[in-house]
C-alpha cells in the first residue's frame, strides 16, 4: 500500500505517474476531471493500446476551469473521447457519482493490478489548497472487486462521443430490433466518408465486434456469440462519429 497527503505531496503528479503504469486496462471513475495534464496521461495510455475506460459525474465537469470550457479545453476532452472509442461516459443514475478512483490493469495479474482511491478530486484545488488523502493498494483481489463496482455503475451513464462539432446527426443511427433477438440491424447514418468503421462494445468496454463498411446503408450482425446485456455500438465516419445503447 502507499499513502499520499495534499497539499503535501504533489499527488496530482502522482495520479500521473501510476496512470502511465498501465499496460492492459484502465479504469477510471471521478466525479470531475479538471486537469489538463491528467486528461493527456490518460488519452497517452489509451493510443498505447491500453483499453481504457472512463466515467464522470457529468460532461461539463471535464477540463472546465470557469464552467465554460475554453477552446482548449474543448481539444482536451476530445482526445481523451477518442482515445477511449466510446469508453467515456457521462453518469445520469441517482445522486451524484462522487468517486475517485481508478483501477490499473485488473485483468493482468502479471502486472502489479491495484486500485487508487481517497478524497481527492482531480483538480489543482485537491492538489494545492485541501488537505486531501490518497491510498493506492496492490492487490489483484481489491482490484477485481472495485472492478465490479465499476462495471455496475458504467451502466447507469451515457456515453459522450464528442463536445464539440464531431458528432453525427443525433438519432442518424437505428439498431434494431431493441431489445435484440437472434440478430439485430444496423442503419447507418448518411455520410460523405467512403467507408464508417463499426465498433461494438459490452457494458464493461471491451470490444467484442468490429468492421468496415463501404457506403452500406444497413446490414444485420448475429448474436449467437453474444452473452445478454448492455452494448454501445459507435461508427466512426470520417473524422466523425456517433454512438447508440442497446440491449
């Protein structure tokens, strides 16, 4: 176990470095990312093939200074959207979402899975003004049990595909039938791109299906090879992109 005290112990840097240690997966839930530096580790760890999942109270607390985020700002959260293809979720469940933590690499007990957590927010306020305490405890079975808090509570969000103009026109994208039975349909949206890449992903954010298409206007997947339970399906046109949740 290591214990970290603010303003005492440059934690933020801290949350940095143990970031960057993830070689499998990272998951991540954090009632607010404010930290321009933080959001750059995470966005790095994600391009480094490390599947990354993320959760935030709500979108607009992400890299807001002011409340209204500035143009870089903007940049920001855009990478870490797209470095986390659809992994990045904004909670709409009861109260208020006020954890943080996050767990490294629980999948991979051949590199040190552990899990960070205390009451610090990821903001210059918890690393320079409150007094703040953060614990980090390597353990593959503390790792795996918040893990199954996180993959309870991803479900209870919407995923934010982008916060600025990179979205597709909302409801361009039909799944059906929904609830789906032995296959479902997809209907993509129109689009000038030549081809939109699929991707679909279970509740937990593994990839469990992907694939091309060229100007197809639908197609239909089966399910035999799908357990029950929550999806997000993104398809990616172009620089843009858009996401739709179903069962």
């Amino acid at each position: 176990m290591e214990c970290f005290f603010s303003p005492s112990d440059n934690v933020n840097n801290t949350i940095i470095n143990h970031i960057r240690t993830a070689n499998s997966d990272l998951e991540v839930a954090v009632m607010l990312l404010t930290r321009r530096e933080i959001a750059y580790a995470v966005s790095d760890v994600a391009d480094s093939s490390v599947m990354v999942s993320f959760l935030v109270n709500s979108k607009e607390g992400c890299i807001t200074q002011t409340g209204t985020p500035a143009v870089d700002d903007y940049r920001v959260v855009n990478a870490i959207v797209s470095a986390c293809q659809g992994r990045f979720i904004d909670y709409t469940g009861g109260g208020i979402m006020h954890n943080k933590y996050m767990i490294v690499d629980q999948s991979n007990t051949a590199s040190d899975p552990f899990v960070w957590t205390g009451s610090h927010n990821w903001s210059a306020s918890a690393d320079m003004d409150n007094d703040e305490n953060s614990i980090a405890i390597h353990d593959a079975t503390i790792a795996n049990i918040y893990y199954q808090n996180f993959a309870k509570i991803i479900t209870m969000g919407d995923v934010i595909y982008d916060i600025t103009d990179f979205k597709l026109p909302a409801n361009s994208l039909k799944v059906y039938p929904n609830p789906a039975n032995e296959q479902f349909t997809v209907s993509l949206p129109e689009t000038t791109a030549t081809t939109s890449q699929i991707a679909l992903y279970d509740f937990t954010g593994r990839c469990v299906y992907s694939t091309m298409k060229s100007r197809e206007n639908s197609f239909s997947v089966s399910t035999v090879n799908f357990t029950p339970g929550l999806y997000i399906l993104q398809v990616r046109s172009g620089e843009k992109f858009t996401t739709k949740k179903f069962w």
